[in-house]
C-alpha cells in the first residue's frame, strides 16, 4: 500500500486556524475537530508560525518568504558572487596592463 499524501492547506487557511486556536475559551482540539484537523497540526503551525522556522508561512512583516522569492534571492547571490570574481580579475588585468613586469601579472 503507498503512503498517503498529506493535504496542502493554504497560508491563509493555517493563519486562521492558529488565531481561533488562540482565542480565550476555546480549545485547540475543539478547533481542530471544527476544521478536520489535528490538534497537532494546528500546535506545529503556531510553532511555525512564531518562530518560521521552515518558512512555512510565507510572509511576516512584509518579508516574503515563499519559495519563488528564496529561489530569486539564491539566483541574486550567485550573480553577484559571479560579478565580484570578474571585478577582481579586472582589477589585476588593468594593474598587468598599467605595469607588464608587476608580480600581479606572473599570478594571472
């Protein structure tokens, strides 16, 4: 028999669980019953939401934290790294241009 699959709620769906979870008087385990949940769930989703500690919400404070943006930011990184490496081989080619008998210019 194969595993089965987990359902995919949305942040919004998640985000309104964990706020009636917090509200005075009512129960974790009464809202996850209400919701088709388990309780734990909705536990692991205010841990998570608190802390974000897998980005599983994907905003807080106007900071995005889904998955398109983190891919973007990782792709910026790598450019940039990528940009400062040529910067730096530019710089010794112009000193080997400026000075052909430079130390530099025996490393390149």
């Amino acid at each position: 028999m194969g595993r089965k699959k987990a359902q995919a709620y949305t942040e919004e769906f998640r985000r309104e669980a964990v706020k009636r979870a917090k509200k005075t008087g009512v129960t974790t385990a009464a809202v996850a019953r209400e919701l088709g949940v388990s309780a734990q769930q909705i536990y692991n989703w205010r841990r998570q939401f608190n802390r974000l500690s897998e980005k599983q919400f994907n905003s807080l404070d106007g900071i995005d934290y889904s998955k398109r943006e983190s891919a973007e930011m990782r792709r910026l990184k790598r450019e940039l790294h990528e940009a400062c490496q040529e910067v730096e081989f530019l710089k010794k080619a112009a000193v080997c241009l400026a000075n052909p008998k430079s130390k530099i210019c025996t490393d390149i």
